[in-house]
C-alpha cells in the first residue's frame, strides 16, 4: 500500500497558485493535522492521543488532509456570493460525514 504522503502527492489539484505542487513539508503538515483529529475521536477519553494512526484510517487521514487543503483561504467557508456579499460558514473544522467514519474506542479505568 502506498504511504499517506505519496497518495496525497498525486491526488488531483493538490498544487500551489502557480499549479507546482505543494512541499512535502506542506503536505506532512496537513497529514499530521489529519492524524491528530482521526486520533482525537478514535480515543475520545485519552489526555495524549500517543495512539499511532491504524492503517485501516489511512485512506481517511488523506481524505482529511484533502479537505483540509482545499479550504485554506476559506476555513469554515460553506457557500460564498460576490455581489451582496452572502457568506454561510460550517459548524465544524473537519467535515462531519468524514468524522462519522472513525469508530470511538473506549477502556476501562485501571
């Protein structure tokens, strides 16, 4: 299987303003980024989500960072209308249909 950062490399309009694609260093950002928020509702009750992602999460942490990308310039912004200047921001950082794919996993107090 190839890695989170290679697939994301190749995906579809994932370039700079110029159209060169983005550094690696750029890319690692938003997968770690991805990773953290998988991380955080896979182990809801964890201080320290120190858990490394599952390789069954890989294809969502590039789907994240995806949609991560693509709303750089218009974090939260939904819909946008230039000439009356109409503005619909999202409730949330990270879409929730793709949050509604991790599984919470719970323990129990040692």
């Amino acid at each position: 299987m190839a890695s989170a950062l290679s697939t994301l490399k190749y995906y579809p309009g994932i370039t700079d303003l110029s159209g060169d694609p983005l550094p690696d260093a750029t890319l690692e950002f938003f997968l770690d980024t991805a990773a953290n928020v998988i991380l955080k509702h896979k182990y809801p009750f964890e201080e320290k989500a120190t858990n490394e992602l599952p390789d069954s999460y890989q294809w969502l942490q590039v789907r994240i960072a995806v949609d991560l990308i693509f709303k750089v310039g218009a974090e939260m912004q939904v819909k946008h209308v230039e000439n009356t200047i109409t503005r619909e921001y999202v409730s949330a950082f990270v879409d929730p249909q793709l949050l509604s794919m991790i599984t919470p996993r719970a323990g129990f107090p040692s």
